[in-house]
C-alpha cells in the first residue's frame, strides 16, 4: 500500500477522495437521481420502471433498495395537468379523443385553446373505440 502510494505519489485526502469517487457509483440510485426523485405514495402507480430496476441491480443492490425506499423505482401518475395536454396534444394531431363518465360518452374537442367536451351516443363512436372502452361502457349500462 505504501509502495503503491509513493509510485503515484498520492496524498492520505486524495486518495480517499479517489476512493469516494470509485464507489460512489454504488451508492447512488437511478430512478432517484435521473427519474424526478422520491414520489408520495399518491403520486405513483404501482408499476416498476425497470430500466432503472436492472440498472440499480448492476450497481450493487444499494441503489435498488433507495430507490424502493424513496418510492423513485415507481412509475408516476398521470397528473389531470398531464392528461388535459395529452388530449389538447391528440386533438391538434387530429386525434379523437373520448371521455367516459357516468352519465355518458363525451367527445373531445378544441375551441380557442381549451378542451370542450359534446356528449354523444354509443352509436357514434367508431368501432375500434367503442371495442376499447367497452368495459366502461358496460359500466355505464349496468348503472343505468
């Protein structure tokens, strides 16, 4: 160690310093780092980002339980701020996009920048739609 030491000519504070910077990678976690942070319970869904499980696995199993830990591993909800661009976003790429509630089937459109929504019936909604909103559209019928 001392003859190592002398042939590179490094100080006791650089070299753990050097030390600190070899295993720090180790001891970081992605999701956390790269991924937006520790979420709330509320603010994630119960789905694993596994890119960033496999990448914490490689770096020692530390970063995986962080990550597990700060709840940053999670996929995050969508935010209604999220979903209200996504169908402004579809509607300006000429998109349909349809809203399901308890009193109906509504159809998004886009007047002067906001979203407005025109109830429709079933009838309306083109075929391939209404085979993927079928269970909510069968929840609707069932409370009706």
């Amino acid at each position: 160690m001392g003859m190592t030491r002398k042939l590179l000519n490094i100080n006791r504070t650089t070299g753990f310093m050097l030390l600190l910077i070899g295993i720090m990678p180790f001891l970081t976690s992605c999701a956390y780092l790269f991924g937006g942070g520790a979420k709330k319970e509320y603010e994630r869904t119960a789905n694993i980002r596994w890119g960033y499980f496999i990448l914490d696995i490689l770096g020692g199993g530390i970063p995986l339980i962080i990550d597990f830990a700060t709840g940053a591993i999670y996929e995050p909800k969508i935010q209604r701020s999220d979903a209200k661009k996504e169908v402004i976003n579809a509607l300006n790429s000429n998109v349909p996009a349809y809203l399901v509630k308890e009193d109906g089937i509504y159809k998004a459109y886009l007047k002067d920048g906001e979203v407005g929504y025109t109830k429709i019936s079933e009838d309306e909604l083109p075929l391939s739609v209404r085979k993927s909103l079928k269970a909510e559209i069968e929840k609707i019928k069932n409370k009706s």
